[in-house]
C-alpha cells in the first residue's frame, strides 16, 4: 500500500470525536465530511477558552476582554488573508456560511448591477445555495438565468460556457469550484479568464475546494469567494465572503445595524470603514476565533499534503468502490480531476436503505439529492448514496465501507 501523505494516525489523536463508538460498539467511520468535518482539539479548546476567560462583545467597549475579544477575531481575519492570498483584510467579510455569502452578493451587488434582460451564467453542478440566490434576483429583476451543461462524464461544457459568454447581456458567472455530489474540480482558472474577456465578474462558490486544495484569490483573479468553516475543521455559524476591493467599495450595505455605521443621524446614516460596514450586529465571536485555530492546524500540515492526501484515498476509495458488483459512480474517472467525494448507486437500493445498513456497522455517509436537485435531474436519479473523505480518514476506513457494501448486495440478493 502507497505510503499516505499525512501521518493520518497522529492527526486522528488529535479529533476526540473519532475515538467514538456507536450503534452499540462499533468503531465509528466518518464518511460524510462533504456535509461537515470533525473538529481537532484546537478548535473546541479555543472556543471554549474564548467563553471561559474572555467573553466579550467586540469593537465597542474599551475595556481589557473588549480588547482581548476583538483582537481575537480580528486575527482570524488576518489568517484568512494568508489561508487565501488576499489582497487586505478590509476585503474579508465574515458571514453565517456560504450560502449566507452568496446571497451577500446576490442582495448587494447584484440589486445595484443586474437589470432587466440581463443573464447570470451559472452550471448544472450547483449547490442549492448558487442556484436559489440567482433565481431569487433574476425573477426580481426580470433577468434571466443560464445553465453551463454536465456531460456524462462529469466535465463541465465549456464551450456551452464559451456560448454564453458571447451574450452581451451576461452581467455574471458564479460557480462552484469543486461539486460537492460528483467531486469534479472545475477549471475556474480557465473559466474566470474567459468570462474576464468579456469584462465579466466571477463568484465562486469554494464551499467544496477551499478546505481540501490550496485557493489562492489573486492568482484566480476571481471577484468574489464564498466558503464555510465547518467544512473545514473549524466551528458551524462562520462563513466567509472575499471581494476584490475595487468591488466592495462599490457595493450598497447588506443589512442595516450596529457595527456597520459610522454615525446615524434622523434620515441619513454614514457607513463603516471595510470590511465592518457588511457585518451588522454582533458576529459569530467565538465561531470565528474557533475557525482562526482550524486554519493554523491547516496550515500547518500544508493544503498542498491535504490535497495530496485525498487523492491517494480517492484513488484507492474509486477503484475498491468501482469493483463492487452493480455499482454506478457518478463523476470524473480520473482521481486527479476529483475532490474526494463519491457518489455513487447499487443497483436498485435506495440510497437511504444503504446509508442505513452502513450506519448499522458504525459508518456515516450521506444519501438524498445532496441540496443539487438540478444536477439530481441531469444525472436522471432521485437520490445518490456518497462517501466523502478528509485529512483524518484512512483506507483501513475504506475498506470497512465496502465490506458493508458486499453485506448490502447480500441483504438485497444482488
Ligand atoms: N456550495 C457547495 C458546493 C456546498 O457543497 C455546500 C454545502 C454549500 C454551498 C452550502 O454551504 P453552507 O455551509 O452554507 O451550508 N454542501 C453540503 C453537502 O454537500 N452536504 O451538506 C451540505
């Protein structure tokens, strides 16, 4: 067996949860980090050392924990900027999640540029959270919305994309960088210079990418970033939206509030500096500084090993999981061009009946149309069943799945 690129076995020490057994004592195999991750130590220390020592609202009051709290929260900002190459904080707006940050920009942005007749291109892979956002406005607005085609192979149609862009209308192109049902990684790289040709603005949905491989804003050139922190390791409640500058400073508030003002008179208010003018109201102060331990523990094993590491359990998960009799997986072939999630079906076995007999042996995947019913459609089925990996799994792991699905075929005669 390949030598993994992490010492998985360390990192697994480091995430209590993992030690866990259920269904009345069977080890527990967390197979659905698609969904959400485990959190280390770090990170629940950190919250809770927050609450414990120095609890405190931010940016109002002048005393010792104010200053500690907002300090605090304001240095997981600052490792955000490094976690992405950002150009300053002021372009690091924190959110609930991802879908929080794309409908940001649907609200904001999007109120101030899309007019009447004008087209959002955005791809039949989506979460429910790049889609909904956009059906929102252009019903709104009387714009209208376009569709990047799948193939039968996972890809994305670019030159369906290449199509659209020709479109004088297309105001802009919001995508997700890794699906999160068939694991494709998108060639955003590729997609953002072509829509940038057209002096069209690009938003990508990091959701999936950025917790498994190095996203760098300034070499994508992307406008706008949207992803979550409990996708990776760190606490629910905390997302974050990157704006190139230039952008930000253009776009009307989000919600009006404390915090986002800079002095409010009868009839006019004037708004706070960036990034505090587009976070009203008290944040997620503990989630955040939670989130600012889960990237220093990213960091620190590099998203270039993380990157690395799942495209060793993909490989090996996609091969063990293709050999099972009756199998259909849906997305990419090729490990490399895959995040690791996999889809897949057996047979006629509802994806629920199999998530169910894998949580009798103690392993927890996800069935259900994974909030991507356009892209459920496309692939022409209700519902998946789907495994998705991260830093802490192993192959051992994976082996233990498909021995639970030789016992599924078993239990359905197939
Ligand atoms: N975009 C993508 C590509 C996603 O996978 C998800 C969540 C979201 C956006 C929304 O993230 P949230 O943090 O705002 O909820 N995806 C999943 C999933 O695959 N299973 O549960 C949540």
């Amino acid at each position: 067996m390949q030598k993994s690129a992490l010492n998985v076995r360390k990192i697994r020490k480091d995430f209590p949860i993992l030690k866990r057994e259920v269904m009345g004592g069977k080890q527990l195999v967390y197979l659905d980090n698609a969904a959400t991750t485990q959190k280390p130590l770090s990170v629940i220390n950190a919250i809770n050392n927050y609450y414990m020592n120095y609890n405190s609202n931010i940016h109002r009051a002048v005393h010792q924990l104010a200053e500690e709290a907002t300090a605090a929260y304001e240095e997981t900002r600052k490792k955000i900027v490094g976690f992405i190459n950002a150009g300053s904080t002021d372009e690091i707006i924190f959110t609930r999640n991802t879908t929080e940050a794309i409908n940001l920009v649907a609200y904001s942005w999007g109120r101030a540029n899309i007019k009447r007749g004008d087209k959002i291109v955005i791809t039949e892979i989506e979460h429910h959270s790049n889609i909904v956002p956009w059906q929102i406005l252009t019903q709104e607005k009387a714009a209208k919305l376009e569709y990047v085609g799948v193939g039968d192979d996972g890809y994305l149609k670019i030159d369906e994309f290449a199509k659209y862009l020709d479109s004088k209308k297309v105001k802009l192109v919001s995508l997700s960088q890794m699906s999160n049902v068939l694991g494709t990684i998108v060639p955003v790289n590729e997609m953002i210079k072509m829509a940038h040709e057209k002096g069209i603005p690009v938003l990508i949905d990091g959701a999936q990418s950025v917790p498994h491989m190095p996203v760098d804003v300034q070499k994508l050139d992307c406008e706008f970033l949207a992803f979550s922190a409990h996708k990776m390791l760190g606490p629910t409640g905390v997302g974050v939206l990157y704006v190139k500058r230039d952008l930000l400073e253009k776009m009307p508030p989000f919600m009006g509030g404390g915090d986002m003002i800079k002095e409010v008179h009868k009839y006019e208010t004037r708004y706070n500096d960036l990034p505090y003018k587009f976070e009203g109201g008290t944040p997620n102060i503990a989630d955040v500084i939670g989130f600012g331990a889960a990237i220093d523990y990213l960091q620190n094993i590099g998203m270039d090993r993380v990157r690395e590491h799942e495209i060793d359990i993909t490989k090996y998960a996609l091969d063990k999981i293709s050999a099972v009799k009756g199998v259909t997986i849906y997305g990419p072939a090729n490990a490399t061009d895959r995040g690791g999630v996999i889809s897949f079906n057996i047979g006629d076995i509802h994806p629920h009946d199999l998530a169910t007999i894998m949580n009798d042996h103690g392993i927890a995947i996800r069935s259900g149309h994974h909030c991507a019913q356009v892209l459920m459609e496309r692939l022409d089925v209700s519902a998946t069943s789907r495994a998705s990996f991260y830093i802490y799994n192993t192959k051992e792991e994976v082996d233990a799945l498909i021995s639970a699905l030789a016992e599924a075929r078993r239990l359905f005669r197939i």
